[in-house]
C-alpha cells in the first residue's frame, strides 16, 4: 500500500508543520535598529501555509494548534471587533501584532463640556485598549506606529490618567518598540507600558533632554509596580537620542538603567538641524602612540577637525573609566579617525626636462611602494580601538565602527553618500581581537529615520 501523508506518524506530521509556519524562521525581536530601515517581518501571511496545512483534515487539526499568530491592526473598529468577536483561541495564538492606527482610523472626536468629561473619555480609550492587549496573553512582541490614544494626547501628559491595571497585564511581552513620528507618544507610551510587562528582554525607543521623560523616567514606574530588588530584564535595548552624550555617559546610565544589558544599539540623531540621517558622533581620534607597547592611543573628540590640532593629547585613555557588566554587543556608531598619510605627488612645472622628471618619477615610486597601505593603517586602528572598548567592557564580545564622510561639526550632510560598518569580535578564548576583512555599505537615505520627530 503506497505511503500518503495521512499514513505518517504524529511526529513527523508535527515537524511538517512546523517547517510550514514562517514564524520559526523570524528573530526575536524581529525589528532593528533606528539605522536599519529593513521592512517589518510582522505580517499575517507567514502563517498561511500552517493554517492551510491544519485545515487538510480534523487529525491534523487537532495535532497542530493554533500558535503564532501575527495581526496588523490599522483600524480602531477592528481592535473593537476583535475584542468583542474573536475566539478566545485565537486571541491566545497571537504571537507579534503591529498598532499601526492612523488619525483617520481612530475613534471620532467626541464632544465634552468639561475637563472632567474629557479625562473620562480619555480613560475610557485607554482601558479599552489595555484590556484588548491583556486579553492577548501569548503576545510576546508588539510594535507601536500610530495608536488611536494619539489624537486625544493634545499637550497634556497621559502618564498621570492612563493608569494601569492592577495586574501585568502583559505577562508573555518579551519585545517591545515604540516606532511613532509623534515625539509625545515616544516619550510616554514606554512609562505606561514597560512596567506591565515583568518579562521584557528587547527594548526600542526614543529618550530626549526634555525634563520628565527618559530611562529614568521609566525606571521610577518600573520600580512604583515591582519589588526594589527587581530589576528591569531587558536584555537589548534600541535607542534613538537627541541629546549630547559621551560614550561614558550613555554607558553608565544604561548601566544603571538595565544592569542585564547584553546587547546596545545607540543612534544619535540631532533634529535642530532638521537632519534625518544618523550621526556619527562619537569620534575615536586615533594617533600614532610614543610608547613602543602601544601602537595607537585615543581621545574622544567632537568634530573631525579636533583631530588636527593638539587637543589630541599623547596619553592614554583606557584607564579613565571601566564598567562591570554584562554588556556583549555594542553599536553606538563609533567612528575612529586619524589624521591623514603623507601622500606623495609629482609635480610637473615649466623647464622641467623629461630626464629630471623620470629621475623624479624613480625616487618618488620607490618611496611610495615602502609607505604603508592606508587600509592596513585603518584596520591597526580599528583593532586597537576594540581592544581599548574591551578593556573598558570586558564582557564585550563583538562591536562595530562606523565610517563617513568627513564633516565639520554641524552635523548637516547630504544624503548622497554611503556609511560603511565593520565588524570585530573577540575569538573564542576571548584574548585575541579580529576585525572582518569585508564591511557592510549602507546609503545614508536609506538610514534615515524620523521617529519621535514630530
């Protein structure tokens, strides 16, 4: 009797399945950095061949659950459906969901005659939608756009009258970003939502100078909801800042903030200057070291033009500042520059003679071929700057610097450009540091990003 698909064990039906489902093949979290405009992998269609597969006959059904689920929600009507009309099965399956609910697709205005009328209906949105996302207790990643609170925000803060239910109300959520153009709804929504959610590990947002709001902003709801000796888990956190960090600050204070970090991606982007692109503002100046044990020596500057003049001082840096942590990977579009090579030219002028101009042409080809290769010089640099991180984060495994083109300190550049990004790593003893010999090409539009912006 020939073998059908039916005639196959339980297991082996089940592992089928799971090859069909597309959500097995997608990370957690499933979006990126600020930087990286790839497009969302949260979409309803990996799922269609599993729902097919389960749907063949009622053994199969009953051997493959529902699980996985991915939803866009673009509508507020359709969170109303859903709350009021979908099985309670299915609203378990839910896996990953985008709010994506424009001002167009929110609630209707509505009329109210007084302050007290208003805060109400404000409420009362609020905890349509806490309770929606509560019923969805297998939700493990949720991304934000545009919510349906975001038109009823006006200038007032929500933090003080969206209070939270009693309970987390998103006890399974182990990522979460928060990707609006709305500046407000970036700086609010993390103080109302991260406390809710015991067990997040991935964090995307936005932090800014204005007073109020921010990773301490975040850290006090956080500690108002659970024990003192219960730090925030996050694990990788994805952040856009506007302000004027250095390196040392921005590692403290995450410290401090997520003392369980293992994964940081920090893009710095200064909207004053109407610039959506990323800036590369975290400049290593590197320089040839005096000492015979150091080939380089480093200082953080500010500009490209600092590293040309003596504020680069010839001393050593590693041990200003060192952090005991758990941090692994470190992104924060660290830039190394140095001042250039010597370059050699042969200059032609008149009543210069076709003998003289070769003898020229010998001396100055045999020099050149004895300088050293400005790639190799880089790569020197790059490699000693990550042993100068790993000495600083000795938990740090891999890290990235960043190149672009050389600008002054206004940070307004055209956009017209490519950032090139190198990888190193330390091996697998943890001694040694190795810098891949390819790099990454990114076009600086595509980089461009306009969260909490508007």
């Amino acid at each position: 009797m020939p073998t059908t698909l039916l005639s196959l064990s339980d297991e082996t039906l089940i592992t089928i399945a799971n090859f069909l489902h597309g959500d097995n093949e997608i990370p957690l979290p499933s979006f990126n950095p600020h930087w990286a405009n790839f497009v969302h992998e949260i979409d309803p269609a990996v799922q269609k061949d599993y729902l097919s597969f389960r749907s063949t006959c009622r053994r199969l059904n009953s051997l493959c659950p529902l699980k996985q689920l991915h939803k866009v929600f673009r509508k507020w009507s359709t969170v109303q459906r859903w709350k009021a009309k979908c099985p309670v099965s299915v609203m378990k399956a839910i896996k990953r969901i985008i709010i994506d609910i424009p001002l167009k697709a929110a609630p209707a205005p509505f009329q109210a005659t007084t302050v007290e009328q208003k805060q109400q209906k404000d409420y009362d949105l609020w905890s349509s939608l806490s309770l929606f996302l509560g019923e969805l207790t297998g939700l493990e990643e949720l991304i934000i756009i545009q919510n349906p609170l975001c038109p009823f925000i006006g200038n007032k803060s929500i933090v003080g009258r969206c209070r939270l239910p009693s309970r987390d109300f998103l006890p399974s959520l182990r990522s979460l970003a928060f990707e609006s153009r709305c500046r407000r709804c970036c700086l609010q929504f993390p103080i109302v939502l991260v406390p809710a959610a015991p067990n997040l590990q991935h964090l995307k947002g936005t932090i800014t100078a204005v007073e109020g709001f921010g990773l301490p902003s975040i850290s006090e709801a956080w500690l108002a909801r659970h024990s003192p000796q219960t730090h925030m888990p996050i694990e990788s956190i994805m952040l856009k800042n506007d302000m004027t960090l250095t390196f040392e600050q921005i590692i403290k204070s995450l410290h401090s903030f997520a003392p369980n970090l293992k994964h940081l991606h920090w893009c710095d982007y200064y909207k004053p200057n109407g610039n959506i692109n990323p800036v590369l503002a975290h400049i290593l100046g590197a320089k040839p070291a005096n000492d015979e044990h150091d080939s380089w020596v480093f200082q953080e500057v500010d500009s490209y033009e600092d590293i040309f003049d003596d504020r680069l001082r010839q001393e050593k840096v590693e041990e200003e500042w060192e952090e005991d942590g758990s941090l692994e990977t470190i992104d924060c579009l660290i830039e190394i520059i140095m001042p250039p090579l010597p370059t050699l030219s042969l200059p032609v002028c008149e009543g210069l003679t076709k003998s003289k101009y070769d003898s020229l042409h010998y001396d100055v080809t045999r020099s050149a071929g004895k300088s050293t290769n400005p790639m190799d010089t880089d790569r020197s640099a790059m490699i000693a700057a990550a042993r100068l991180l790993v000495s600083k984060l000795p938990s740090l495994r891999k890290g990235f610097f960043w190149q672009g083109p050389q600008r002054a300190a206004t940070f307004v550049i055209d956009g017209d450009f490519n950032f090139k990004r190198w990888t190193w790593s330390r091996d697998k003893d943890g001694e040694s540091v190795t810098l891949l010999p390819w790099h990454e090409e990114f076009k600086a539009n595509w980089t461009a990003n306009t969260d909490g912006q508007e």
